[in-house]
C-alpha cells in the first residue's frame, strides 16, 4: 500500500472515529439517562423527552433524534435503500482513494470525508435500523417576521445532524465547487 491510501485510510478512520464515538457519548448523556437503542429496537420513543443541550448559546445544542430517512429526513422509511445506497459509495469511494495519483491530496481529504460519512451513517442504518443525530444549530433563534419552515418549524435551522453529515455535506460542497483541484499557477498570482 501507498503512503497516500494509508494516509487516506488514516484519516477517515480519525473521521468515522469521532462521528461514533460524538453519538455514541450523546446518546449516553444528553437526555439525562442513557439510551439503549439497541435493547429497544432502535425505536424513536426509546429517547426521553428532554431540552437541548445548549454547548454555545444561540450557536449549538445537543439534542437527540433519530432519522430513518436521508439528508434532512428526506426520504422517511428508505432504510434498507439508504443503508445500499451508502455500502455501494462506500466502496466507490475506497475504490477512488485507492486509485488517486499520489499528489491529488486535496481530492484525497474529501474522499476520506466522504468515505467517513458514509461508513458513520451506515453502522447507525445497520445497527439501530436509523441514523442517530445530535447537533442543533441556532437553538432558540427564529426566522424573521414570523416566519415559519413547511411543516410549522419557527426555528432558523431546525435540522438535527451528526458529524457523518458534515463530512458528506462539507465534502460533496467542495467537489461541486471544485475545490477538490490544484491551484494553477494563474490563480496563485492573483
């Protein structure tokens, strides 16, 4: 193995590290008792009824869901799809990581995030039959004028996540941006 793909593989290890291990001590703590999803099946009503966490105030809370569907709860019920879906770009990705030349680094990160993104979301599919999400951005701040998200939300980001959709998000941002390339020499004079 190249030093790259095992820097690659480093990486998102790091990566799919912290996303377990952020839900898993949220999962432990966050509601004031521990939540064993695996004893009651995974199901939502096996969290308490609790207030977010609040980490920074106005910026970021803790609070617990489940999401048995895909990016912000589309897709409701798809588990079995969404858990296919993931192990196929799971394995694309790993097959891309291995592929690139040694000098694509930039690419090389965000394959790594996307590869830890996948995996994070993909043991929580398996395992708890859902996605465990934790982070709340903006708690108790609300859109202007009054107004309101479909579906009733008043809250600017309503959203709950974990860090495996960051990865995704942050990851998915840069290649559509194309932030994934070199600098050309053109663009470091300017």
């Amino acid at each position: 193995m190249s030093r790259p793909f095992v820097c690659f593989l480093v990486l998102a290890g790091v990566l799919l590290t912290i996303d377990l291990a952020s839900k898993s001590v949220a999962f432990a703590r966050v509601s004031g008792e521990p939540v064993d999803l695996l004893a009651t099946g995974g199901r939502a009503e096996a969290i308490p009824a609790h207030d977010p966490v609040i980490a920074v105030p106005k910026l970021l809370a803790f609070r617990l869901t489940l999401n048995r569907g895909a990016v912000f709860g589309l897709g409701q019920g798809g588990v079995a799809l969404l858990a296919v879906v993931s192990a196929v770009a799971a394995i694309v990705v790993f097959t891309m990581g291995y592929r690139l030349p040694p000098k694509a680094w930039r690419r090389r990160v965000l394959l790594a995030m996307i590869l830890a993104g996948a995996l994070g979301n993909l043991w929580d599919r398996v395992m708890y039959d859902a996605v465990r999400d934790l982070f709340l951005l903006f708690p108790g701040v609300n859109l202007p004028f009054g107004w309101s998200w479909p579906g009733g939300a008043k809250g600017l980001y309503p959203w709950i996540f974990n860090a495996a959709d960051v990865y995704l998000v942050l990851a998915l941002g840069a290649f559509a941006f194309g932030l994934d390339q070199p600098r050309t020499k053109q663009q470091e004079s300017t």
